[in-house]
C-alpha cells in the first residue's frame, strides 16, 4: 500500500466541522470530550497530486472569477465514470454546482412546485428531508424493509408503487450506494425502481456521491446508464468530496442527459444566482480524477479493514451490539436495539458514556432508532480507541 492512512494527522483546532463543532449537534447530551467519528469526511489526506496541483494554484497570488466550466472538467468526469463505471457521457450532460446537496435542492426548486411529493427511502440522508420541508414540499416516504437474518435493506416495492402512482408525487431522491445503511442497490433492483417512475411521471435525482466507494463483490450501477428511457427520466449527482476528502471545496458534477430538464435546471441556477463554482474546486476535482486510482484503491482496502477489524472486535466484546457490514461507502450503520436500551438511552450511552461523537440514528428517520451510522474513515488507532470506549460503557449496562 503506498498511501499511508495510518499517518495521525491532528485536526482539532484547524475549523474542522468533524472535529471543532459537534457538540452543539446533542442538545440534551453531554458531547464534550467525545472522539469525532460523525460528519462523513475523512480524516486522510488528500491525494498528493490534488495538494499539488491546489498549491501550484495558490502561488499564481491571483483567484479572481473562474471560467464557466471546461473540456478538462467535462473530460476529468467523463473519464472517471467510465473507467469506474462504464457509462459514457456527453460533455453537455455536465452541469457543475457547488456541491450535491445545494444540487438536490435546485432539482426539487426546478422539477416540483410547493404542496407535490418528494419521495424519499427512509433510514436516509437527512438533509433530503430538510431539503423537501424548507421548500415546502411533502415529504413522502417509502421506508426501507430490514432482513433481520441478513442484516441487509431492501427496497419495498409494493409501497413504492404506490407513491409513484399518486399524481401530486413529482420526485424521487435515490441514495445509491444507500447513507447510512450501506447497500449498493442490484441493477435489477434499479431497473425496477426507474421503470415505475418513468411510467409514472416522476423524475428521479440520483445522489451517486459514495459510488467510488464500493466493496469487494460488489459493483456500482448508474441509474441513468440502465436504458434511454430512463436515462432521459434521471438527473445524477457526482463528485471527488467523499472519495478523495475535498468536500470544503464544494464542486460537483450533476449529469443531466435530458434536454429540457437540463434547460429547467439551469434556470433554477441562474435564479439563484448559483452558476459559478469554486475555482480551487474543479483543480481538486480534475487532478483527482486524472490520478487519483492508486489512492482510492489504497483507500477501499485500508476502509475494508477497518470495518472488518471493527466486525470482529463487536461480535467478541460488544454483547448486544451488531455491526451491518456495508457493501459500498466508509459509512458504518451499527444496531444497539440488542443492548435492550431504549432509543434514548442508546443515544445517552454512546454520547456520554461511550464518549463519541456519532450521527444519531433517528436522524435518518424514525426507522433508526437504535441504530447509530459511525465514519470508518479514520486512523485504525482512532478506531481501536473508539471500540475500546464502547466496549466500557456496554459492560456498565
């Protein structure tokens, strides 16, 4: 392995979100002193050729306003995706935004109107939600099923058809690979999901951001490369932020194949004075996807190891505890409902006793209650330290 995740790189104190801020995220709960294992950014260094290219940048002493997008962006990301996902894309597909989220909500401004449903699949990415309320949508959800055997989601199809057939339902937002519970979602899986929407008139943004991230014996699938139809059905978010830790830089690429839903989009951005993008960004972005493969190969295999170490530990000294290994992301979605603790109890026991920091499950919906999503992107030191304090606190139970 060339890259060496296991350098500690102290980042208290540096105006880290992860690290500096995350008290205030528990009202009700004591959170100093935790470990930060919360917010999905990684606590690596970037690739040395984005550190490159970003100081060679800094030293030219001048960063007035960057051009509209460019060949070397739009090839940066058609590259990337093919290699790592055989689809190709057209250059004019590329729409670049300031990130995924600010992406999803110019699509739910664009493609539905205040009052219509937004669907989402609940325990998932809660800013979705937020997204969907402050702009005075509905949120409509179609839960997830969970194996308890297993230990995996599932898509529930036959609620899921049912919303897509109500006609004030306009949008569908897909997480796939799936925060928090770590499922690449099978192509067929895809292919029905987008056939149901495509008959029905809703539109689906697919949030693809964790699709680098994916596990031996698993591969990713773009919705938006199954067929035409529902290619032209599809918007589809990428970016460099969570495979290569750039996420302060807030660049990403949404692919938009569809005539004149791009030309709705790109309004919704000129309304909202959105059309430029960091110019730091697309230099990260290009220099990661142009040379970034050794690193994120390192990445996967050091992450994999980390979340097999921490399989181990859990099902040898977490009595309770089981850990749902996840097929793509650095996202862990841990279940603590064996503990017999109750939700609020669980929060109490991991925040101020355990002493991490970690993102609450009900955060993600009502169906994570008892369930907590840790960030495995970490020093294996930070891991055994944060397995060590979970392994106390259960035996006080």
């Amino acid at each position: 392995m060339k890259h060496n995740f296991n350098e500690y790189i102290n980042r208290a104190g540096t105006g880290s979100a992860k690290w500096d801020c995350f008290e205030s995220q528990y009202p009700g709960l004591d959170a100093r002193g935790c470990l930060p294992m919360w917010v999905a950014d990684m606590d690596f260094k970037a690739p040395q050729a984005v550190i490159d290219a970003l100081v060679e940048k800094a030293k030219h002493g001048v960063y007035g306003y960057p051009k509209p997008k460019g060949v070397s962006f739009d090839r940066a990301v058609q590259n990337w995706i093919y290699k790592r996902h055989g689809w190709n894309l057209e250059g004019k597909w590329i729409v670049p935004t300031a990130g995924v989220v600010p992406a999803i909500t110019y699509a739910v401004q664009a493609l539905t109107h205040e009052g219509e449903g937004v669907i989402i699949q609940p325990p998932v990415y809660y800013p979705f939600k937020n997204i969907i309320q402050k702009n005075k949508r509905k949120v409509v959800e179609n839960p997830l099923k969970f194996d308890e055997l297993t230990l995996t989601y599932q898509m529930d199809f036959e609620d899921f058809e049912s919303k897509v057939k109500d006609p004030n339902n306009k949008l569908l937002i897909l997480c796939n690979p799936h925060n928090p519970v770590g499922r690449v979602w099978a192509k067929e899986d895809l292919l029905r999901l987008g056939e149901l929407c495509l008959a029905n008139g809703v539109t689906v943004f697919a949030d693809e951001i964790h699709s680098d991230l994916i596990f031996k014996g698993f591969k990713h699938t773009p919705l938006g490369m199954l067929d035409n139809s529902i290619n032209q059905n599809t918007i589809t978010a990428y970016s460099a932020s969570k495979t290569f830790n750039l996420a302060g830089l807030q660049t990403a690429a949404i692919i938009i194949p569809n005539k004149e839903i791009r030309h709705k989009y790109r309004e919704q951005l000129a309304i909202n004075s959105a059309g430029s993008i960091n110019i730091f960004g697309t230099i990260a972005l290009e220099a990661a996807y142009n040379h970034g493969e050794e690193y994120l190969a390192d990445l996967l295999a050091y992450v994999e190891a980390n979340v097999d170490y921490a399989i181990a530990y859990a099902e040898k000294h977490l009595k309770g505890v089981r850990i749902i290994k996840p097929q793509g992301t650095y996202l862990v979605w841990i279940d603590f409902r064996g503990t017999g603790l109750s939700a609020d109890e669980i929060d109490a026991l991991i925040i101020e006793k355990a002493k991490i920091a970690v993102d609450l499950g009900r955060w993600f919906g009502k169906e994570g209650a008892g369930f907590m999503r840790f960030n495995f992107a970490c020093h294996r030191s930070t891991l055994e330290k944060a397995l060590a304090q979970l392994k106390a606190a259960i035996e006080t139970i």
